[in-house]
C-alpha cells in the first residue's frame, strides 16, 4: 500500500486532466517527461545505518597512512584490489569486493542536528517546514510488500515524515530481536475480549472519520488497522530472534547492533522495503582511538556477516547496503587525543543495489582535510539512493499546504559511478 497522502503533484495533474494539450505543437505529457524520469529500478530494499555522532572518516573509510594525520589505526588490504580500511575492520575486510566507498562527501554543517537533518533528508532545515527523511521518501515511492511496515527503524527514532505524512512514518523496535510489547494484549485481557475492544474503537474511529472527514483522523484509522492486521501476521516472527540460530547470533555479535543487523537481513527477507538500524557514540572529543576501536570490534561482525549472508543468498543484487554518519572528524588531534567535528570532507560506505564493489570514488587531499577529487554533495547521496530504486528524485509532491516540494533537493545529482 502506497503512503501517498499528499502524493498529486502538478505533473500528474496537468497528466491526467489535460493529456491531450499541447504547447507548440507538443504534448504537455512529453514536456513533463522529458524534465524528470526514473531509471529502471535495481534494487527493491535498503538498509542504512546511521552513526550517530559524526563517525571519523581517517580513522574507518579513509586512512592516511604516514600523515601526521594518521592516528594509532593503520590500514590494511582488503578483498578488493588497491582498496585498504582501517584495521579496526578486518572481517569486513574480506568482504571489499562486494562494497564500494565514497570518500569525498562535501558536508556544509558542523553542528549535529543541522547536520544529521540535511544528512538525513537532503535539505537544509526550515523554520516552517518538515522535510521527510529518506526512509519515508523511498516508503512514497514503492509499493508495500507484504504485511510488516514498509520501513522499520531500529535502537533509535528515524526522521519524520513530514509533509508525507503518517502513514510513511518508520515503526520503531527499542530493543532489537525482543517482541514489541505493544502488538499483543495486556495481561489479563484475553484475546476474545480484546478483539471486542478492537471492533468497538474501530466503529468509533470510522464514524467520527464519516463525520468529521479530517485527514488527520482517517490516518488514525488506517494506523490503528494496519497495527491490528500486524498484530495476527504471521511475518511478525522476522522481529524475534529467539528461534534464530545461535552461530548466528553469535557471528553478528551478540550486541544491539549485530542483533540489529541480523534483524535487518530478516526484515528485508520478509519484504520491508527500508529499514534503518541507529548507532550512536562517535561524538569523539576524547580518546577517540579508544572508542573507535571498540565500535570496530561491535560493528565488523555484524557489517561484515550482513554483506556475507546477503551476497550468498542473491539479495544483495536487490538491496542496498549504505552506512552514513552527519559529518566526519577533524585530521587535527586534539590535546584530548580525540577529533572533533569536521564537516569539509567525509566518506560512506555501500554496497548492493547495483553498486560495483571495490572502488572508490572520489578521495580527500593527502592529510583527509578537503576534497580532492570528485566532491559529493550529501543530496547526492540521496539521489543515488533514488537511482538504485528506480525512483525519480525531481519528481514534485504537493504538502498539505499546497506547496510543491521535490523529493531530492534541487542539483543533487546520483553518483553514477557506483552503479554497473
């Protein structure tokens, strides 16, 4: 089911009331199409992590070895010819052939919550606007599979929806591979006289919608039906790690985030089409080199296990793999033997969806303090996003306010290099 609350667009509009008209002798459908059209879809699902804090680039995607720059990390080679991590990923140095980096994204904010919503979003904030995040924007755009939430985000909030509205909202997990406490009864109501309660609120919610007709009410309903449907499905399971092979969980990490990774690979399995798993902890002011390292040694497994799993069974062909953090870390080490936030250059990881593994575009000069070569603005990144799902980014939906906003911020453009 299409989230498109506010989905008619001037394009559509003009599409379907006035086909027929022209405009120096061409049709108005051939004008509008050749402004904006969506490349054939490569991948059906995206998982992106979010490292919340301002993840080091020097000290993860973009060593510098022998610059005074480098810190106490050195590089080391990976499955992928010329391409070198730092060493606090080696199992996910095996799998570099499968994955590509992009190390000259040219940020614009150093402060976290500016920062994290245009990384998140595309667009700069506003005063008087909501712009909806990623996640909600692919959920638009792409059709529902099966019966979870179209987009799931786990251990942490995931941007608004803005003006897409509810129903392209991420359902959040708290605790990732633990039931959610909400989806079944409270104790001492049985199942009989809880789906009594249900009828009754459903009745009420439809007819205070016949009444009232507000939007806001009719997205309550659908909200309280879709949560009532998941409740009874048997897709549920894809929550729950508790039947999940131990060796998994064990080669994940038994940690939120290798559970959370693992969860993700199941969710994608069951249809979600976008699910976003939250790690925080790199704001480094001080001993960063001891933080970085112990996220190394949570986060490899896990990274590492996912990208494995998902290449052997195929689904990595339709998924798009894509951790993203809201700026880097300054190549200065400061007297606290940390790295503070530095906005001018940082780096992402991919893979999937089309991505060709074990390249890298673009770099930073020599000690990772600018761009180099081939700068890439973050609403770039969420044109590629866009590219890799078949989704035309310039495409125009109308806010309740009637105001026409795109999906991808104008001159974001895909990095077309990434994709086969």
């Amino acid at each position: 089911m299409h989230c498109h609350d506010y989905a008619v667009t001037r394009r559509s509009f003009i599409k379907d009331t006035m086909g027929v008209a022209t405009l120096l002798g061409m049709p108005v459908g051939s004008l509008l199409a050749a402004k904006g059209t969506a490349a054939p879809a490569k991948a059906e699902h995206v998982i992106l992590f979010w490292n919340g804090g301002g993840m080091s680039h020097i000290d993860t995607w973009d060593p510098k070895p022998g610059r005074p720059t480098q810190g106490e990390f050195e590089p080391i080679k990976t499955s992928a010819d010329g391409v070198q991590i730092s060493e606090i990923f080696p199992q996910l140095a095996n799998q570099m052939h499968h994955c590509s980096l992009i190390r000259s994204i040219a940020g614009t904010n150093g402060d976290h919550g500016r920062a994290t919503y245009e990384l998140q979003t595309g667009y700069g904030q506003s005063a008087n606007l909501v712009h909806p995040g990623l996640g909600s924007m692919v959920v638009h755009e792409k059709e529902r599979l099966g019966d979870l939430p179209a987009f799931v985000s786990v251990s942490g909030q995931a941007p608004r929806a803005g003006y897409l509205g509810q129903k392209c909202a991420a359902y959040f997990v708290g605790q990732p591979g633990e039931p959610d406490p909400y989806l079944k009864f409270p104790a001492g109501i049985s199942e009989i006289r809880g789906n009594k309660r249900l009828d009754v609120l459903a009745r009420m919610n439809r007819r205070s919608s016949a009444k009232y007709g507000a939007k806001a009410m009719k997205a309550n309903e659908s909200a309280v039906e879709d949560a009532v449907a998941l409740m009874s499905s048997p897709a549920l399971k894809a929550f729950e790690l508790k039947h999940e092979n131990p060796k998994n969980i064990e080669r994940y990490g038994d940690t939120d985030f290798g559970r959370g990774a693992l969860m993700a690979k199941r969710l994608v399995e069951t249809g979600v089409r976008f699910v976003q798993v939250n790690r925080g902890g790199f704001d480094t002011h001080s001993n960063n080199f001891e933080a970085m390292r112990a996220h190394g040694e949570i986060m490899d497994p896990g990274l590492a296990s996912l990208i494995e799993d998902l290449a052997s069974s195929g689904l990595l062909e339709k998924t798009l793999v894509l951790m993203l953090s809201e700026f880097g870390r300054t190549p200065r080490i400061n007297e606290n033997a940390g790295r503070d936030h530095h906005a001018k250059v940082f780096s992402c990881f991919l893979a999937g969806g089309g991505v060709k593994g074990g390249q890298i575009i673009g770099s930073s000069d020599e000690d990772g303090v600018m761009p180099a070569e081939r700068p890439v603005k973050p609403h770039d990144i969420h044109a590629s996003v866009c590219h890799s799902l078949g989704i035309d980014g310039s495409k125009e939906v109308m806010t309740p306010l009637d105001r026409p906003m795109r999906l991808i911020r104008e001159g974001g453009e895909p990095v077309n290099e990434l994709f086969v």
